[in-house]
C-alpha cells in the first residue's frame, strides 16, 4: 500500500512535500523501474536532496510540523472519492 511507504518521508510538509508525495506514490504504484541513474544526475540528486534535509530541519527546529494523525488521515485519503486536503504546519 502507497500509504505505508508515504509514512516514512512525512517528516515536515513544505510547499514541494504534495509533488513528492504524489510523485512517490506513482512510482510506487507503476510495475515500470526507473531507468538507471548516471553518476552525475546521482550527485545533483544527492545534493539536492542535503537542501531540502536542511530546510527541513530548519523547520522541524522552529516547531513547524503536522501531527502525524494529520498526516496519516491525510495519505489514506489519496486516491479516494473522499481525498483530504493537504495538511500544512502553523509556524510558530
């Protein structure tokens, strides 16, 4: 189930966190592997994924989060007749 596999990057919800959430989901969803990842797109990846790990540290220590129930209610709705709107932090 897409759901338990979401749990586990639902640390802090930004801007971009429905894009990745929706783009995960598709992948996990499609029986296609991705094509292999050349060296160099590894490294853009790689730092590109330190950026958004800071940013979200950056949030968490602020004490902008979601409650995870938020989250959870939120990702077993994806895909429903009855899908929940996307949960955000309120910034302290």
């Amino acid at each position: 189930m897409p759901g338990q596999a979401l749990r586990g990057i639902c640390w802090t919800m930004n801007a971009e966190t429905p894009i990745l959430i929706r783009m995960v989901a598709t992948v996990i969803r499609s029986s296609k592997r991705p094509s292999p990842e050349t060296e160099a797109n590894r490294l853009r990846r790689i730092a590109h994924e330190a950026v958004l790990i800071a940013e979200a540290d950056a949030s968490i220590a602020a004490g902008r989060v979601v409650d995870e129930a938020e989250v959870d209610a939120w990702i077993d709705s994806i895909g429903t007749d009855n899908e929940l709107p996307v949960p955000y932090a309120v910034g302290r």
